[in-house]
C-alpha cells in the first residue's frame, strides 16, 4: 500500500471490495499516519471522518488510534471490533484497520458484510432500517 496502485488496479480492488465487503492486504509492515491516509484515500476518500477523539500519540490527526493501554491508545471504544459509522444515515462507503499487533489471546476476528446482511433481510424488515 506504499506505493499508488495502477488506476484498474485500484478499480478492481473496489469491485472485490464492495462484492466480498472487505480487502485484506497482509505483510504491510506498520503504515505510518500518512501512509494510512493515503492508503484511504485510494477509493475515494472525499472526507476523513473519526467518530472518536484524537490521541495524543496517533501518528495523524485523521488516525483512530485505540488500545487496552491508556499509553498507546484510547480506551473503552466497545466490547469488539465494528465498523464505526454503521449507524449514521449515510454510512461510510469505506473503512480501513491496520492492526499493528493482534490479540495474543483470543481474537477469531469475524468480517461480515454489512450490505449483504440488509439484502439477506426481509421486505418488511429492511423497511424498517431504511
């Protein structure tokens, strides 16, 4: 993700993305801020947006940077990985992790496809949500 993905490079990881709900890019190394935001912005990232604050040691101000230690990140942001956003009108189009260090105990991190599951829903109950 160092370097600017080729332009139907970029357009094919969006069409992955959107069928499959998620991308995984492994052996990245640890980003720096500016390279996380640039990373986000490669599928049109009109507007960065937390909806959380800024931590003091976040490498950039448009990083959400969380931990179980007060120290490296914040704390208390839920019982579980989910997708910020999820609950605003105009949900997020597009939402990246990049996990320097993952559970030493536990995690079996679970991705679901938030638009899928509406689709999956009945007429009536997708009214509802809408």
């Amino acid at each position: 993700l160092r370097k600017t993905p080729a332009d139907d490079v970029l357009k094919t990881l969006e069409s992955v993305m959107a069928t499959r709900g998620f991308l995984v890019f492994k052996d990245q190394g640890v980003l720096s801020g500016d390279e996380q935001v640039k990373a986000s912005k490669y599928w049109g990232a009109r507007q960065m947006h937390s909806t959380h604050g800024v931590h003091p040691a976040a490498p950039n101000q448009h990083i959400f940077r969380l931990s179980n230690d007060p120290q490296i990140g914040i704390l208390g942001v839920g019982p579980q990985w989910h997708n910020d956003g999820s609950f605003e009108r105009a949900v997020f189009s597009h939402v990246g992790y990049h996990i320097v260090r993952v559970a030493e105990k536990g995690g079996g991190t679970i991705f679901a496809h938030q638009g899928a599951a509406f689709d999956a829903l009945p007429a009536e109950e997708q009214e509802r949500w809408q």
